[in-house]
C-alpha cells in the first residue's frame, strides 16, 4: 500500500506539475477578534495571510487583495506589510507593498510585488505566514456590520502573477466577518475550568471577569473590596491588562477552591460548580454574574472511599495497575505520589502512607 501511495504521488507529479501541489493563499489567523469570532471594535484588526508553495522557485510574485463592507462599515486605514522573517527571507531586495485607496470607505485594494532579479526568489514548497494586512480601528456605530476580504488585480496587470514558472496561485476566500457588538454580554471563567485534586482540598482557582458596558461601566468602576465570588472574598483580587481568553481589561480574582467547596461536602466524584460574582461599582451600583467550574474529586489514598487507609487500598490499586489500567489510562484517582502518572511508585507511596498511620 505504501509503494503504491508513493507511485501515485509521482504520477500526479508527472502529469500536472505545480498543480498538484495546491500552491495557494490564505488567511490564516486574525488578530484582535471576540469569543464569538466577530471583530473586535475600537482596536486594529490584522488578517495574516498563508503562502503555499508549490515544486518550483518564484522570483516574481504579484498579488492583490481588497477590504471592502458590503453594509457600509467604515475604519480609519488599511495598512499591508510583510511578516518577519517570512517570505523575506528569501527576496532579495524589499518586498513592495501598494496602496489604493486605502482610507477604510468603500473598498481598500493592497498589492504586495517583489521582483527578485538577483536571488532565487521564493524556494520550492515555501509554506508560512508571509503578509499582514491590518484595518481599523473601527467605532462603535458600525457594530454588527459586515468587512470582507477578497483577492483582487490593479493596473497594469489584470490577474495573479507568480513569474519564472507561469503559476496563478489559489485564493481561499473571499473571507467575510462580523464586527462585534458595541456593548458585549459580560463575562467570567474560571482558569482552569476543569481541576482535578484530592481531598483535603488545598489550592487556589483565579475567577476572571469583566465587560460591564451593559452597566455603562469599566474595570476601573468596580469597587474591588466588595467584590465576592459565591460569597468568598478573593485572597487576591487586581485588574490584568490583556485577559489571557478574552483579551484587553479584566478584573483577575484569586480564591481559595476549598472555600468554594464548602456547600458541597462531602466531597466526592464531579462537582459542577455555578459560581456567582458579584459586587459593587464606586457609585454603589451593584453587578452580578454566573459562570461554570468543574471539579473532580478523588479520594487520595482512601482508594476504595471506606474512610479508612489500609491494605484494601492497595487491592484496588494493584487491581486497576494490572486489570484495568489499559481500558481507563493514568486515571488520577490511584495516582497517590501526585506524579502525574499511575505505576508501581504509587503502590510504594500507598504502603509508606499506611506504615505510617
């Protein structure tokens, strides 16, 4: 089979040349968007774009795009550039980056040309991130409207070039998105939503927050010491710069898990924990929001959960070590030494645990 997938690989080479090899563009990556995928207001916007190459070297390359909102949403520029050390690794010379129109009314058309008359230009099977093209900011009147981004040709030339070898690369678009909401639904997650641990329960869970534009509000506005998550003080409670999920401002609450717990002993098997925030502003106006954790409990060295730690724990353990383990992988619940894994070191921590008692 494998000789047999290898002759086809040849034949399709054979027969079609660069064709087969699906050299392309796309955009891989957009920088600066919501949860939902919808692009983020008040702030710049960049689409990376993704060249695929094919079997050949190309020293001449030509390709444009536009940036256009067929519902009349507008931004301040539409600004091209290369990625670092991408494709200009391998032009020698500057990668020339055109421009017109670009003033975020109506449509935005870009062109990025190089012409490398010296070097070998872009090598065979070249396959990263090579340009950026970056738009906005966008205000808040245009919230919920529509930007698309599309391939696009400029005088002289009426199509895509990639020169030496005649190649017209294949576009993956046209892209379209969503500018987000003006006024985003508040948020809170925990970090890690999912946490694993023993009993007694030891440890601490950050609680972020924010988006209080329904309030007419900001970070700055929440009075932080009245703040509580499921009625516990945070033992930390600060506002982050860049929100690791959500991005830009949030309020970051650090809170002890097993003060969280306390509603739900005894302790045992999956907690699905909704949590509440609440607190609040300067002005005395209050806010509350719910969000989700989940927490799975396992029993430490009391493997069969009898309340007591002995040989009976250490059937079970040896029974899932040689019976069990392959149908259910390292299960955390036998790994009593907290390493990560469940094996025969387990067993050794088991019995020290029991020769100790």
């Amino acid at each position: 089979m494998r000789l047999a997938g290898l002759f086809l690989v040849f034949v399709l080479f054979m027969f079609f040349g660069s064709a087969a090899w699906g050299q392309s563009i796309w955009i891989e990556d957009v920088e600066a968007t919501n949860p939902d995928g919808t692009l983020k207001l008040g702030e710049t916007i960049e689409f990376v774009l993704h060249v695929t190459g094919d079997e050949d070297y190309h020293r001449i390359l030509d390709n444009g795009f536009r940036v256009y909102s067929p519902d009349g949403a507008e931004w301040t520029a539409t600004v091209p550039d290369t990625v670092p050390d991408g494709l200009t690794r391998y032009i020698t010379g500057p990668i020339g980056l055109l421009t017109f129109s670009c003033d975020g009314s109506v449509a935005d058309t870009v062109g990025f040309v190089a012409m490398d008359v010296i070097g070998t230009g872009m090598p065979p099977f070249f396959d990263e991130p090579a340009y950026t093209i970056t738009i906005g900011p966008i205000d808040s009147e245009h919230a919920e409207k529509t930007i698309i981004v599309d391939s696009s040709s400029y005088p002289p030339v009426d199509h895509w070039i990639w020169g030496d070898v005649n190649v017209v690369p294949d576009w993956g678009g046209p892209y379209e998105y969503t500018i987000g909401d003006a006024c985003p639904d508040p948020f809170t997650y925990a970090d890690p939503g999912y946490i694993v641990t023993t009993t007694p329960i030891r440890g601490f869970v950050d609680i972020y927050f924010g988006n209080f534009c329904e309030w007419g509000k900001d970070v700055y506005d929440v009075d932080l010491k009245s703040v509580k998550v499921d009625a516990v003080k945070p033992r930390t409670i600060m506002v982050v710069q860049q929100d690791p999920v959500y991005g830009g401002k949030a309020i970051r609450a650090t809170v002890a898990l097993k003060n969280l717990l306390k509603p739900y002993e005894p302790l045992t098997g999956d907690i699905e924990l909704a949590y509440t925030v609440s607190g609040k502003f300067l002005d005395k106006t209050r806010f509350e929001m719910i969000g989700d954790l989940v927490v799975h409990i396992y029993p430490g060295a009391d493997l069969n959960a009898d309340g007591i730690t002995d040989n009976g724990d250490v059937d079970v353990l040896m029974n899932y070590l040689f019976h069990t383990r392959d149908a259910t992988p390292n299960d955390l619940r036998f790994d009593v030494d907290g390493s990560g894994r469940v094996d025969l070191l387990d067993v050794v921590a088991l019995k020290k645990i029991i020769a100790d008692n």
